[in-house]
C-alpha cells in the first residue's frame, strides 16, 4: 500500500513537473505573440507552424550556449542562484488541487501532491524563499548592476508580500480554513466564489503577484534602462535560461493560486446538474482550472505591453502607502460584515 501511494504521488509529481516546464516553455511564444498582436504584426513564425517550434529552438539554444562563469564572481553561490530560483518555483505547485478525486474501482487517486491543512502558509513560505535565488544570484555575479538589481528584488517582495499577506486574511476569515482543497471545495457554486466576497482582497493580491514574479509594471530588478539587465546581468547560456523559466513557472503558479482562492479552482457552473460521472466531472474541473490560469497567465501579458514601469520610488509608495493601509481597511470591513451577518 505505501509502496503504491509513492508510485501515485511519483507520477503526480512528474505530470505537474513536465506541465509546470511546458506552459512555462510556451509562455515565452505566447508571450511574443501576445506582443506582436498588440503591436500589430506577427510574432514568431518561422520556427515550425506559425512558430510552433520556437520555444524548443529557444531551449536548445540556451542549452548548447557557452557558460560564462565571471573570474571574479562566487562560483558557488553563481551556480546556487538561478538553481534555487527554479526550484522553488516549481515547489509551489504542491499543495494546489488539480482536481477532484479519480476513482478506479476501489482505488481513489487525489489530484494533489500533499493536501496539508496549512497550503496557505506553504505558498507564502516558499515566496518568501524564491528572492533568495535572486539575491545570492545577483550578490554573486560581483557586478554592480546585478546586486543593484538584487537589493531592489529583496526590498520589493519582502514590500509586497505584507500587503498579500494581509490580504488572504480577510479571505481566510471567510472561509475560516488553511487548506486550499477545502477552499476550493467550498466554492462548488458559480455565487459561492471568493470574488464576489473579497473583489478588494483579490484585487490587493494580484497587484502583489505582479510584484512578486517581477513583471512588469514591477520589474524593477530587471530594469533594462537602467540595471542593464539587473540581477542576471552576469549570466548567460542555460543558468539565464533557469532565471526566466522560475518567471513564467511563478506566474503558472501564482495563475492557479489566484483561481483557487477566488474563482472557484476546479469548480464551474453548473458542474453538479450535468449528471455526468465523477471522473469526467473531475477531468472537465481540471480543465475549467486550466482555462482560468491561462486567462491569468493573458492578463499577466497584456498589462505587460500596456503599462509602462513605475518608477522605484512609486512602486514603494504604493506597496506601503496604499496597498498595505487598503488591505488593513478590507481587513476591518470584512470583520463587521462577518459580525453584521451572524447578528442577522
């Protein structure tokens, strides 16, 4: 029995592994092609159908690329960076359900790799542990530019991160629970998702995700203008390749963090009046949660080249001076509807 519940939670791993790389992999083709249709032109085309192939011909090249280590750098902690910054990337997924439940005739498979009743405090602790690639890369690389950019990294999401904390506790005062299975599950109805309780704690927490995967307008750290190309500025071949992939994976991942938490994760309408088996049920859930991350994952796009950068002091003033006192007020607001509906 254990030895199978290994081989399940192997496989699970493997799958959300492999599908973590390649939406990550075709982010950076959508990604051009989400700029080419706002700019007006096409994007990549060239490399298999209508550009189909570019994102292996962009891996192979940055994995062929000649490595350059800088003589003066920390060899260690240059190679640690970009490391540590992929890997905690990809740990974020493990606490998201997927799914519900697959049932094989006495056998019930969980599409989530570890259901612990703390998966909100688990994703804040592994946020809080991706700036360290950021900063042992960019403090490594013994560039100016690069630990500018570090520095910068460091102060941003240690901001930010208050202002998203305090806005999941609002949220958690609703749902009254840690676990992101159980927040999902309470949500089975299209007028029981979070966003229509918490429209300003989720509007906290999504200017926080920009800040927190470093995208624009909140790419300070990578500021070209001005950084040259801020923390891995030194890096080149497969390490800078690792860099943006934990980008587009952290945007994966903070997609379905936001789909869990507000828009119902698996759930869509309807999903109980169908009369449909369990297992089709779960597997149209598991691609309702997709189609929402990928509509995250758009949006994250789109602001990209429409907004331009903040300036770094606008961006703190912001992070302290506007999100942190809102999601204090949503904290309070939410408080007295909670005491006002239970006096009703």
């Amino acid at each position: 029995m254990e030895l199978a519940f290994i081989i399940e939670k192997f496989v699970l791993i493997t799958v959300i592994f492999a599908i973590s790389l390649g939406v990550a992999a075709y982010s950076t083709l959508a990604e051009r092609k989400v700029a080419g249709f706002l700019q007006d032109r096409v994007g990549p085309h060239r490399a298999g159908p209508h550009g189909m192939l570019q994102p292996l011909a962009d891996g192979l090249k940055m994995f062929f690329k000649e490595e350059i280590i800088p003589s003066e750098s920390n060899r260690i902690l240059f190679i640690v960076g970009p490391s540590l910054a992929l890997l905690t990337a990809c740990i974020g997924s493990a606490v998201i359900p997927w799914g519900q439940q697959l049932t094989f005739g006495d056998k019930t498979i969980e599409l989530q790799v570890a259901d612990i009743n703390v998966g909100v405090l688990y994703i804040f602790g592994v946020v809080s542990l991706g700036v360290y690639g950021v900063m042992i890369g960019g403090w490594a690389s013994n560039n100016k530019y690069s630990l500018m950019g570090a520095i910068r990294a460091a102060s941003q999401n240690i901001s930010y991160e208050i202002a998203m904390g305090l806005s999941i506790i609002a949220l958690l005062m609703v749902t009254g629970t840690l676990s992101l299975r159980e927040i999902a599950a309470q949500q089975s109805g299209f007028v029981n998702w979070n966003i229509w309780v918490q429209p300003l704690g989720f509007l906290i927490f999504l200017v926080c995700a920009f800040a927190e995967t470093n995208r624009t307008p909140f790419d300070l750290p990578e500021c070209e203008t001005e950084l040259v190309g801020g923390y891995h500025t030194e890096y080149s071949g497969f390490k800078m390749g690792a860099y943006m992939f934990s980008e587009y994976i952290n945007m994966f991942v903070s997609s379905a963090v936001m789909a869990t938490l507000y828009f119902g994760g698996y759930n869509f309408p309807f999903m109980n009046d169908l009369g449909l088996s369990q297992n089709l049920i779960t597997i149209l859930g598991v691609v309702a949660l997709f189609i929402k991350i990928f509509m995250f994952i758009f949006f994250f796009m789109w602001v990209r080249w429409t907004i331009p950068r903040f300036r770094y002091d606008q961006l703190m003033n912001l992070g302290w001076k506007v999100l942190i006192p809102l999601a204090i007020a949503n904290i309070v607001l939410t408080g007295v509807g909670i005491v006002v509906m239970d006096l009703i």
